[in-house]
C-alpha cells in the first residue's frame, strides 16, 4: 500500500502548487487523492477522529443546509453546480486534516509547493505581458484582470496576501533573518500591486500594520515600529497617486462610493453597492429561507434589468458580499451559520494563541465583505486548504523557528 500514499501525497502537493498555475485541475488532484486515500489503512482508522470537530460540524451544517434548499430552488441546474461547489465542506474536511495529523505529508513542503507555485506564476504573468508590451501594447497590461489572466486578480491578491503573512510570522514571530525573507517579500507585494485588486492592497496594508504593531509589542521598539508605519503610510499614498492604474481605481471607487453614480455605466465599487442593495432587498422578502442555492442569481438578474443595470445582468453578477449572499441563498440559518464559523476562527485562534490563524480569518473576513468568496472554487479551496494547514501544529512549529526536518 505504500505506493498509494506516494501517489496520493504527490496528488496533493499538485493541488496546492495548481492554486496559481492551473487552478482548473485541482478538483481532479482533489477527488483522485480523495479516492485512494479509501484504500489507505492509515486513513481508514484516523479520518472519524480527525473529522469529528466543532469547525467541521460546522463546515458540515453549510453544506447539508445547502443540500436542503434544493428542494425550493426552481433553477435546478444552477443548484446542482451549487451543491457541487458546497461539497468541498464536505470532502475536504473528511480527509485533509486527517492526512496533516496522520504526519504522511511534510507539511513544510506543502507550504514550499505553494510559494514555488506563486513564484513561477509570476515570471509566467511578467514574461506574457513583458511580450505584449514589445509587440506594441501599452502599460495597461502590467496590471489588474490584463496582467492576471490565470486567477481573477482578487482571489490571487488574498491567496499571495496569506503567504506574506507567512513570510512576515516567519520575520516577527520566528526571528528569521531579515535577509533571507526580503527577496520573497518584495516579489509577493510587487504581485499584489501589479493585480491591482483594491481589497488585495487594503490586505496588504492591513496585514503589514498588523505586524508592525506585534513588533513594536514583542521588542519594545516603539519609535522604529512608528519610523516604520509612517514609512508605509507614505509609500502606499506614493504609489497609490503616482501609479495611473492604482489611482484610477481608488479615485473612481471613492468617487462612486460617496456619488451614486444612476446612469447604468457603473464600475466595480459602484456595482457592489447595487449588488448590495439588490440583495439586501431579496433578504427582506425571503429573511426565513432564503431563495434557494439554485435561484440567487436569477432573482439578482431580474432586479438589475428591472432597475436599469444591463450590464450587471450580463455579467451575471452575484451579490459580492459573502455574507448577505448567504443569508439571501440559505436564509437566517444560513447566516448564523457563517457568522458562528468567524466567530469559531476568531475565539480558537485567540485561546491557542496562534496569530497565523487569527490573520487568516482576518484576511477572508475582509475578503467576504467583498466578494461571496464560497461561490466559487478558488474561494472555497483557498480558504479551505489554508486553514487545516494553519492549524496544523507541526507547521507552526516551524514557523516559529528556522525551518527543520518534519
């Protein structure tokens, strides 16, 4: 049998390195490294253990609760491809941290799949839009959607965003010296400034602030730690003016968050406050149940061309706020049920003292107030795949102190 915990160990660091590649593959890696580890002895006496914990009770109840709202969805196709997406609460918790604790993946090789993975995105970003400036095109294609064609930009910028905050515990908390985490932390805030996702940057200067702050705490180097946040206060308005991408967005986010702008020929920030209130509206009549996984979106298409938003129709967009998007799909249970899993995040990673799991839920709580991040698959995986491996105490371990042997 040990062939088969090869193969399937293989499959697994191929899902994690196909986050910034190939993310289209993971569900195959996923279900083909699911599959063998049935046939596993290890697995087989281990998972019930493993699996049987308040989080994934949790992670459980969402998808059951979905499961149940396909029996009031008219839209059957669009539930099926919902429940199968929602499946990942169920799959994933059933043998990842099963496979973590039984100590046959490395998990310090895990974590070097995903930064190699990062890494070699970038050079494949940079060479593709490098060539099509030499072919005659203009900056443009140095950032946002133009430079990030593999991964929508905003789902890379909280994947890269978790891995500095790595990078950053690794230098705060692990003492790693500062030369041998540079070179990577600069290649990680270059990335997210070239995709350009505004809740990407925001991230980045919340994460940065962050452990600014547990350095000037843990030190005592209060007047550096200060040097150092009027440093990065001064460098993000710098960028943020002086680079004509960064400073049309924010200019134009700004613009449209304090102007409604009614015409129709909304851009991102406007279209979420449409998106908002357009959900806010389908919560108020279906406050209960909800209107079912499979409906959501035809609900939120009708309102968008009944209030003269062609364009959000066409996009098919969704509510863009992973909450309301809940409550709005699965009702007030639903609902609690998302709340209950950020408030489980947030008290654990408080009582363990483990600060890589309070960023983490920081990081996807932002990122929910933005985007309905469990309604796609780089969402779901993301969050999923970085919080069994950051609650896994062997890596923190390492994290803690120069990288050893696991």
């Amino acid at each position: 049998m040990h062939y088969l915990h090869v193969i399937r160990n293989s499959l697994i660091y191929l899902f994690i390195g196909l986050f910034f590649i190939f993310p289209r593959l993971q569900p195959i890696c996923f279900g083909l490294a699911f599959i063998l580890s049935l046939f596993t002895p290890s697995f087989r006496s281990s998972w019930k253990k493993s699996f049987l914990t308040s989080e994934n009770m949790l992670f459980l109840a969402l998808f059951l609760l979905s499961a149940i709202s396909i029996t009031y969805s008219t839209n059957l196709y669009a539930a099926w491809g919902g429940i199968e997406l929602k499946l990942s609460f169920l799959l994933f918790p059933l043998f990842f941290p099963a496979i973590l604790k039984s100590g046959s993946i490395k998990t310090r090789r895990v974590l070097e799949f995903a930064f190699i993975s990062a890494f070699i995105s970038f050079m494949i970003l940079l060479t593709r839009a490098m060539l099509r400036l030499y072919n005659g095109e203009g900056t443009h294609v140095f950032f946002s959607s133009e430079f990030s064609f593999i991964v929508h930009p905003s789902y890379l910028a909280i994947m890269l965003n978790i891995l500095l905050a790595i990078l950053f515990y690794r230098l705060v908390i692990g003492k790693t010296a500062i030369k041998k985490i540079l070179p990577p932390v600069i290649l990680l805030i270059l990335y997210i400034i070239l995709i350009s996702s505004k809740i990407g940057l925001i991230i980045l200067f919340i994460n940065t602030l962050m452990y600014i702050i547990i350095y000037a705490i843990t030190n005592k180097q209060i007047i550096k730690s200060l040097l150092i946040t009027i440093s990065l206060v001064v460098c993000s308005y710098i960028a943020i003016t002086s680079i004509p991408k960064l400073n049309n967005k924010f200019t134009t986010a700004y613009t449209e968050f304090f102007t409604p702008d009614t015409s129709g020929t909304l851009k991102s920030t406007g279209q979420r406050l449409v998106a908002w209130e357009t959900t806010k509206e389908i919560i108020e009549d279906n406050w209960l149940k909800g209107v079912g996984i499979g409906d959501l979106r035809d609900e939120l298409n009708a309102s968008y061309s009944k209030n003269g938003y062609p364009i959000m129709n066409k996009k098919q967009l969704d509510s863009h706020q992973q909450f309301m998007q809940t409550w709005a799909t699965l009702g007030i249970v639903g609902f609690l049920i998302i709340c209950l899993i950020f408030i489980w995040l947030f008290t654990t990673s408080y009582k363990t003292k483990n600060f890589m799991l309070f960023m983490l839920t920081l990081n996807f709580l932002l990122f929910g107030l933005t985007e309905s991040m469990f309604e796609t698959q780089a969402g779901v995986l993301s969050f999923l795949a970085f919080f069994y491996l950051l609650t896994d105490k062997r890596l923190l371990r390492i994290l803690r102190k120069k990288y050893e042997s696991t």
